[in-house]
C-alpha cells in the first residue's frame, strides 16, 4: 500500500486482514467437524472465495492507482 501511494487506506484494510486470519481458523475448524458436513462446507468456501477474488480484484485495480 505505501508503493501505491496511499497510507490511509493501509489503516483501513489491515483490520480486514487480521479479521480474515481469525476467519480462516473458524473455517478450519468447521471443516474438521464431520457431523457438520465438513467436506462439502470446505468446498463450497473454496470456490466462492475464489468467484469474490475474481470479481474485486479487477475493481481494486482501477481504483488504487499506482503511483509513477
């Protein structure tokens, strides 16, 4: 973030990140839970993780702009 030029928005994603740590451990432990249907749920997080990182990213790429 401080190459692309914005220091403000590094305070307001790096929240998001560690909330997304936290995140993943939660999914984690769902997936062990076999009477939860742990596979499935695993699956299913994996692939609408990826459709929403293939949907934002080319947004976020034209409205973080590189600086020169």
């Amino acid at each position: 973030m401080q190459r692309r030029g914005n220091e403000n928005l590094r305070h307001l994603l790096l929240p998001g990140f560690c909330a997304g740590l936290t995140t993943f451990s939660a999914v984690a432990g769902l997936t062990l839970e076999p009477s939860e249907g742990g596979t499935l749920f695993l699956f299913h997080n994996v692939i609408f993780s990826m459709f929403i990182i293939l949907l934002i990213l080319p947004i976020a790429r034209k409205v973080i702009a590189v600086r020169p």
